[in-house]
C-alpha cells in the first residue's frame, strides 16, 4: 500500500531564511489547470495555510511563494493560478502569463493535473509551452485515493512524459516518491560564505479592494509580481516577496483587499480578509493604500485601525493621485480634511503617489524605513521622566473623588511597538482624555511618528491604588 509523507518540513515560523538566503535558494513551481490540487500540495510541503483551497475552480490566480524543506534542501516553492488555454477572460490571460513566467524562474516544474478528471486539452498546451522552456518537469497525476484509482494515471503518458508520480496531495500519499525525484534534479546551494543574517522589514500593504495594492506591488518590485485587473477582489492570496533595496532587505507582503464584514459574504472572501490580517501579524509595517479620487474612507479608517489595534507601524499611501482633477490637487488641503474627520489617522505620515505612473513610489522606501526606526525606538529614562513631568506642570490630572492620581516615574518596557510604564495611580484613575494628552506631549517631544504608542499606568503600592 502506498506510504504517507512523513519528511516533508516547513511553515513561515521554522523555515522563513533572511532575504539573503532566499536568493540563493533554488526555486520549484507548481502549475497546472485550476483545481487540480496545486494549492494543496503548496499547503503541505510548506506545512502553512497561506494558499487558499476551495473546491471552487480558480481560486489562486497570483503566484504564491513559500519556503520549503525536503530531504535536507531548502527551496522556494511557488504556487500559481490555473493555467487555462483561452483567450476569454482579462483575469484568465493574467493567470496563464503568471504561470509560465513562474516556470521560466523556476529550476524545476512539477505539473499537476486531476488524475481523476483524466487527460485535458489545457494539459496538452501546457507542456507543450513548458518544453520550450527546457526547464527539469515531472508531472505529478493527483487525487489518486485508493487502490481503484491506481490506473487512472496511465492515461497522462499520451502526454508524451516518460514517468508519472501518482500523488494524494490531501492525504500526502507518494508525496516521498515525487520529492525524491525534484530535489535529485535541483541545483547544488552555493556556500554562504559567512555571510551575517540581515534583518529583514516586513511590509503589509494593506487597503480596500481596487484601490491598487498589486498595482504598488509591481511598482516596487520593478516587474509584474501581481496580477492587476480593474476587477475588484482579484488578489485572494497573501504574496510574500523578498526583495533588495539600496543594500537594504524588505519582505513585500500583498494582501486581499478588506472589506466591512456586512459585505463579505463567501467563504473566499472571508478567508482572504483572514489572510489581510495574518499578513499584518507577520509583519512590522503596514503601507495603507487609500483611492485619492474617492478620499479616506470610514472603511479606509477601519482599516488602519486594524493594524494600529495590532502594533503595527503605518503609513498612508494616497494613490491616483494623478487622476484627481488639477484644480483639486491640493496636497495640504486633502491632509487637513482627511485629519478633521478622522483625528487618529493625524499621527500617520501620509505620501501622494501614482501606483499607475510610478510617480512618487521610490519616496515609500524613506517613509518605511522613518516608521520603522519609530516604531524600534528606545527612548532614554532621563529623556522620559523629563518630558513626562513637563507635562504634568503644564496640566496635572483630574481629580477622582476628590484625589487627584499621582504620576511618579516612567520606564519604557518594550519596543515595536514603544511601550511605556508609568507608575502611581492605577490605570483606571486616569481619564481616557488625559492618556491621549500624554501620548501627544510624548509624540512631540520624541520622532514616534507612524508608529503607535503603548501606554500602561501602574500603581505603585496600596496607597497609590485608593
């Protein structure tokens, strides 16, 4: 009978190298028709969810990117869209080209088609593209479950392939067999030559659905990385990608667009939110893309809210700002209205770009690393206690049932975000009013612009507390 998977490592947490080691690792891609398991299959020798699986056909449509282990070897393994050979469909072309690019980058193919749908047309185009490419392929049969399948595959051979892998992804069933196969033909892993782990900013680009996230994605990267479609809601993955910017290394993140939880109705677009929000776990920054035509939203100022609940750094991408009307074009004006109306968002640097045109997208990289050095501040003890009891003299805070809450010291217990202590009264003496005074003296007098603040009122003894 046929052996379960049992050596097949993986997951974000155990396997994510610095960006260094990303680049010289060597590159599997999984392609295919749609639902023939490839998302499955990434799911497993990743051991993560970050690919989406439904029965529903075509729910991958970008290329997912994930790090694997397998004998030994580590190796990005790349999940695409379904290839389909039509001409039909804006999404559907962008689909095929995003699966044949990932194959020409790839150092080894694994083709994966539906054992039990048999042998289809789109197979046959397909690996007829892929042996221009000359890249190393196995075709991997999948969905074969049980002893009564096992002649299903024999059909593929019409494909011209002089071996098969029969497979379960789902119940990781000869999985081995395959592996074993791919890394024999992957490239030796050159020599680190000593070189130090860089540490790496993760970067969440956030937003609502067709405001052009992926548009923004493939203007940092310099390639076409995400699909781009006027289609709303056509990124449903999370795409990690490490990249390299003036010796700096960056981990892009693209996430579905969020929506308010009224409009999100299937299962696919609950579990991208799911995935927008796991993106903004992974991550230190997030880049919140907002449509300068329509201005800052309620559900834009959701959306931040999202990843300042989350400690994450922010800043406010206001893109199309090209096709906003000349007259209109007032940079200091849109700040100021978008500010009055949601006060919170004040504290968030904000750019005016074109993720279309490219035009102010290079800033992006001053701002994220501004934020990021925010939010990993370490504020001195001196430099707090001064500015802590200057604004104390200038506004003491309100008594409580005739006590007025005494406020000693401070200390900084945490960075990412800065998380100050302060001790005396208990947190429930101080007025929601005079914390957020507090947080704006301390904003003022410290470069913590983009990045939340963590304030934690401690009481110092028994007598404090009354």
């Amino acid at each position: 009978m046929k052996r379960q998977t049992k050596n097949v490592k993986g997951g974000w947490d155990q396997l994510l190298p610095d960006a260094a080691e990303v680049a010289a690792l060597p590159v599997v891609a999984l392609v295919g028709r749609p639902n023939t398991g490839k998302s499955t299959l990434f799911n497993g020798l990743t051991r993560s969810r970050r690919a989406l699986v439904a029965a529903q056909p075509g729910v991958t449509r970008d290329r997912n990117v994930g790090v694997a282990e397998y004998g030994g070897r580590r190796f990005l393994l790349v999940d695409t869209g379904g290839f389909e050979d039509t001409e039909e469909h804006e999404i559907g072309r962008a689909v095929r080209g995003q699966a044949v690019i990932a194959a020409e980058q790839a150092d080894v193919v694994i083709v994966v088609v539906d054992g039990r749908a048999g042998v289809s047309p789109h197979d046959e185009a397909l690996l007829e593209r892929l042996r221009a490419i000359d890249r190393p392929m196995f075709v991997a049969v999948n969905k074969i479950d049980t002893i009564v399948q096992e002649h299903l595959p024999a059909d593929f051979y019409s494909l011209g392939v002089d071996r098969l892998f029969p497979i379960s992804a789902e119940h990781a069933v000869d999985i081995d067999v395959l592996m074993d196969a791919v890394v024999e033909r992957l490239p030796e892993a050159p020599a680190a030559n000593g070189v130090p782990a860089i540490r790496r900013t993760a970067v969440a680009i956030i937003g609502r659905p067709n405001v052009g996230k992926s548009s923004l994605v493939n203007q940092l990267l310099g390639y076409e990385r995400a699909i781009v479609t006027d289609i709303p809601g056509t990124t449903r993955d999370a795409l990690d990608t490490p990249l390299t910017h003036e010796g700096r290394e960056y981990l892009l993140v693209d996430t579905a667009g969020i929506r308010r939880r009224p409009k999100v109705h299937e299962h696919l677009e609950r579990a991208s939110v799911v995935r927008a929000f796991r993106a903004l776990e992974r991550a230190h920054v997030g880049l919140l893309v907002i449509d300068a035509v329509e201005g800052l939203t309620e559900q834009d100022a959701r959306v931040a809210g999202y990843a300042w609940q989350r400690g994450r750094a922010l800043v406010c991408l206001v893109n199309k700002w090209d096709a906003v009307e000349k007259g209109k074009r007032d940079r200091s004006v849109f700040t100021a209205k978008a500010e009055e109306r949601f006060p919170s968002l004040a504290v968030i640097p904000k750019l005016f770009i074109s993720a279309l045109t490219g035009s102010g997208v290079q800033k992006i990289w001053k701002s994220i690393d501004m934020v990021v050095e925010a939010h990993r501040a370490r504020i001195p003890t001196p430099e707090l206690n001064r500015v802590l009891q200057e604004a104390i003299r200038r506004q003491a805070p309100a008594a409580v049932r005739g006590r007025r809450p005494r406020l000693l010291y401070a200390a900084q217990t945490a960075t990412g975000p800065p998380t100050i202590m302060i001790f005396g009264s208990a947190e429930e003496r101080i007025s929601r009013t005079y914390r957020r005074y507090l947080a704006n003296q301390l904003r003022e007098a410290f470069p913590l612009e983009g990045t939340p603040l963590v304030l934690i009122f401690k009481a110092r003894d028994r007598k404090a507390r009354k």
